[in-house]
C-alpha cells in the first residue's frame, strides 16, 4: 500500500487543506499515476460544494490531470512505468458491456468517476483504470494539457458527433473556460465560427482566439443579422437562454447542441424544429480512443488552453480565483 499525500475538503464549501490516506493494494489492472499538473475545472467547484448531491467528504477534486505512471497491475496493457499519461473525469469502466466494445467506454452504465466516490488529483498521486490513462503524445506541454482532459474533450466530442465539416458555419456560445477551446478546435478545423458573447470587451481576444466575428447575444438585432445561416451551435453556458433565437440561427438541418449543464428544462418550440429539420443534442466527454486523437490533433495544431498556472500550496487561492469568475481561462495546478 501507498501513502498518498492531498488536499481535502471535510464538508460541503470547505476549504482545502493537506490531507493523506492509503490507496490500498493496487489493482491488476490499475495503474497509479504521479501527478505533475492537475486542471481545476468547475465541476469540481461544484463536487467540493455538493451541488450535485453525490459528494462524499472527506474529498479530494481534480480530474484534469498529467503526470507519470509509476506503478502498474500485472494486467496492465498500453501503459508502463515510465509513461507520460493523462486521466480525466472518467477513470473506470466495465470493459465488458455493449457499449464498451463498441468503443464508447464514456457510455457505460458502470462508469468510474475520479472524483465520485474516490480521491482526485489535488494531490502527489492518483490512481485508474489502464483503460482510461491516456498515454500523452511526445510533443505535448505537461503544463497546459491537463484542462483538455476534461474541458478539452468536452467540446472535441461534438464536433465528431455532428459530423461537422470544414466548410461549415458554426456558432459557440460562451467564450469561457469550453467555450475558447471550442473556438480554438473549430477554427483549425477549417470553419467559419461565430461566437456568441455577453462580455464586449473580450471582443478582439475572441477574434484572437479563432473566431471570425463575435455576435454580442445581448442584442437581438446581432442574432437576428445571422437568421439562418449556421450549420451547428455549441452550447458552453449553463444559464437558461432564449433559445428560440439560436435555433433561428441555424440553417436547415443544423443541429443545437449543449455540453453546457443547463439545470433548468430548456424551452424548445417544437415547430422551431419541424420546419427547418433541426435538432437538439447533448453529450459527456468522450471515449479514451477520441481522447488521444484528440491530444494528436491538439499537437499538430499547437492547440492549447489558456491557463493560470499556480503552486498546488496555493490551491484554495487558485479555487476562489475560479469561483469569483477571475479565471481566464483555465486555472492549473503545479504538484
């Protein structure tokens, strides 16, 4: 067994302190990983303030996390000691069940989350299932790869799912922490991209970003001088909108698709569907298989966040920073 040193939060808001416990006997097939960065995403933010009503204290965030494997199960394939890997929210699936051999492990009903009943990755180690350790490309910044585990996949997935071409006219709505990489993914990948922003004096960054013109979504008579013209819209937001006015703005056939946590009931009119032959979709992350293709094509395209980099001493420093909505655009943690 291996002692594992972290940082913990005893109840629902707390603040993080050093906290350390036993992994246990490790696995035949686990692999135990040493943390050089760890991402902060806001579902920890929200695990850490049980929001979702599934946090078990004491509890460990981090799901976003780069570092090498230092320790494997004798039935471990794809990775060995040594390697430069990465592991995001999902770290275990059954391996057996039909969606798993379909290559859609992120679908499996038996689904292992990091930070779900186990400890993350604010801390020196952090174990998964071979499975989902994710060798890294070669070529690939440690520094900055650990936000597209999770944030980076998030907004890829889509773009595979709706079959989006490079001649396409696509929209992102929200130029957040999902919302820049999706700018970024969408711009290499030959589109059009419009983005959708409440905040006029991020203007120029966003056209840095990729995007070829920026829509302020506070002016209806913006999202009116676009009616009809694109073929998909990303959702990064998690607020209600008025979603009548987005679905104006795809053409016939687009699709509207959310990877944004909306916990209200989003209001569809149903004819705004029928007539133009539009659709209305969602999805998780993604597949360790997509995962690495993504992290290749990240490499190819020098794809990266933007990130904050702080000392993981410091991690209730960099978690307000997130919540009071400083974080631009993704906050990183160095172990």
């Amino acid at each position: 067994m291996s002692k594992v040193h972290a940082y913990a939060a005893q109840e629902a808001g707390g603040s993080l302190s050093k906290f350390s416990y036993e992994l246990g006997p490790l696995g035949s097939e686990e692999v135990d990983i040493k943390v050089h960065y760890c991402g902060i995403c806001h579902s920890d933010l929200s695990m850490l303030n049980n929001e979702w009503g599934m946090t078990q204290y004491p509890f460990v965030p981090g799901h976003e996390i780069v570092g090498e494997v230092i320790a494997t199960g004798d039935k471990v394939k794809k990775v060995k000691v040594g390697d430069k890997v990465g592991l995001g929210w999902n770290s275990a699936s059954c391996m057996h069940c039909e969606q798993c051999m379909e290559g859609q492990h992120h679908l499996c009903y038996s689904l292992e989350s990091t930070i779900v009943g186990r400890h993350g990755g604010f801390a020196d180690t952090v174990r998964g299932h071979w499975s989902w350790t994710v060798p890294l490309p070669k070529k690939i910044d440690m520094a900055k790869a650990g936000p597209l585990l999770c944030g980076g996949i998030t907004v890829f997935n889509p773009i595979i799912l709706a079959g989006v071409q490079p001649t396409d006219k696509v929209g992102v709505i929200g130029i957040g922490g999902l919302g820049h990489m999706a700018l970024k993914f969408l711009n290499k990948w030959g589109c059009e991209v419009i983005a959708f922003s409440s905040n006029p004096d991020k203007k120029e960054q966003i056209l840095g970003m990729g995007a070829t013109k920026v829509i302020n979504s506070k002016k209806p008579e913006e999202l009116e001088s676009i009616k009809g013209s694109l073929d998909f819209i990303l959702n990064t937001t998690n607020v209600s909108l008025d979603w009548d006015s987005y679905l104006g703005a795809l053409a016939p056939k687009g699709r509207l698709h959310t990877v944004g946590a909306v916990l209200e009931p989003m209001a569809i009119p149903a004819f705004s569907l029928i007539m133009g032959e539009k659709s209305v979709a969602g999805s998780p992350l993604g597949s360790p298989a997509l995962t690495a293709t993504m992290l290749d094509f990240c490499v190819r395209h020098h794809i990266y966040p933007m990130v904050e980099e702080f000392p993981m001493e410091k991690v209730n420093e960099a978690m307000e920073h997130l919540e009071k909505g400083k974080a631009r655009y993704r906050i990183v943690l160095k172990a």
